[in-house]
C-alpha cells in the first residue's frame, strides 16, 4: 500500500506535468499569434496606443491584395444576392471596378480605375482615375451618377458624383464580431496592404471592471 509520501510525490509529478504541458500550449499559441499580427514600429505602436479606447485592444494584420481581391468580391457577390446587377473588383496597379450599367432596355459594359486613398480615421477614399462606360461618351460626373443609382452598394459605401470618387467608410462595417476594422497602409505596386483591427474586450467575454481592478493591484 503506497504511503502518503508516495502519492504527495506523484502528485506532484503530475501537477509539473500539467503546467509544463500548459506553458508549451500557450507558447505555441504566442508562436502563431506573433506570425499572423506583424509587429509594427515604436513610434507607430506608440501613436496607436494613444487612438485606442480604453477597454480594447488593437492589431496591425499585414495581407495581399490577392487575399483582399477574394474577399471584397466575395462581399459584393453577397451584396448583390437577388438583384441582377453585375459587377466586380480587380486590384493590381490600382483598383479596377467592372460591371455592366442599364441603358433603357441593355446594359453597356463599364470600366472605373480608382487610385485608393487611406484617410486618418482609418476610412478609404477611391478617388477616380479613368472612367467608360462602353462607345458612349459621357461626362465622368454623369457615368458616376448612373453607378450612384443603379449600382447597389453596402451603406457604408458612397460614390460622391461630384468629387468623382467614392468614400468607403470601413470604420462603419457592420461586423458580427464587434471589432472595427480601418485601413493603415494600402500599397497595391508594393503587394502591401496592413489594416488596423480593434478588439474589445467585450467581445472575449472579458469583464471590464473585473479587468480595471486587476490592474490596480
């Protein structure tokens, strides 16, 4: 029959164990956390740490345009669900918007090349380069009217006929997530696209004035 010391000392064993095995989980957890979010500069993390509302937590998250080029058409495939519009974003030198426009009874092919533009809050501003809609030959500001009507866009979406641009307010998404995503860097010649992703502590179930006592000690 083992003596106490024999079980104080398997248990023992096993309490080491445990965390040892805890410790590498976490470390590898660090390991794939560290190669997803690119560390950015001092004097950036310093500057946004400063933007950050108290309660959350934000990241820098590197991608391609290939990467972003899936993702914003797979968004506007949603977008356009049940409608018979049609139209698509390519992005290599610039951003390149095609689609088809209604005129009276057919459609006319249409081709928008944008230059993106990141604003302070994190927002985008494709401002326009060159603009056809088919042999037609009509004023930008008009073409850009015609897609302000006909084109469905998300509501965080605004074509500024005026201006000849549209304004994408990312910092409005909508996310299930409640993380609010703005664009730091967008570098399409580069391949270099970054974008700031705030998460609030809410959202990991974290309490915040259980968080705000902890730090107080």
């Amino acid at each position: 029959m083992p003596n106490r010391s024999d079980n104080r000392m398997n248990r023992y064993k096993w309490k080491r164990s445990f965390f040892i095995l805890l410790g590498f989980n976490i470390l590898i957890v660090l390991i794939v956390a560290g190669l997803i979010f690119w560390p950015v500069s001092d004097s950036d993390y310093s500057t946004m740490q400063s933007e950050i509302p108290f309660g959350s937590s934000e990241f820098v998250v590197r991608t391609t345009k290939e990467n972003l080029n899936e993702l914003v058409n797979a968004y506007i495939d949603q977008v356009l669900t049940g409608s018979q519009h049609n139209y698509r974003v390519e992005l290599d030198e610039d951003v390149h918007l095609i689609g088809e426009l209604p005129v009276f009874s057919s459609t006319v092919p249409l081709s928008v090349h944008f230059e993106p533009i990141v604003q302070e809050n994190g927002d985008l501003i494709l401002q326009q380069r060159s603009i056809s809609v088919g042999l037609l030959e009509l004023p930008n500001q008009r073409i850009m009217e015609y897609m302000k009507r006909h084109l469905p866009m998300p509501e965080w979406v605004t074509i500024n006929p005026d201006e000849e641009e549209i304004y994408v307010a990312v910092t409005d998404m909508d996310i299930r997530s409640n993380f609010v995503v703005g664009v730091e860097n967008i570098d399409l010649e580069g391949n270099n696209l970054a974008f700031k992703i705030n998460v609030p502590y809410r959202t990991l179930g974290i309490d915040l004035e259980e968080f705000e006592a902890g730090n107080e000690k």
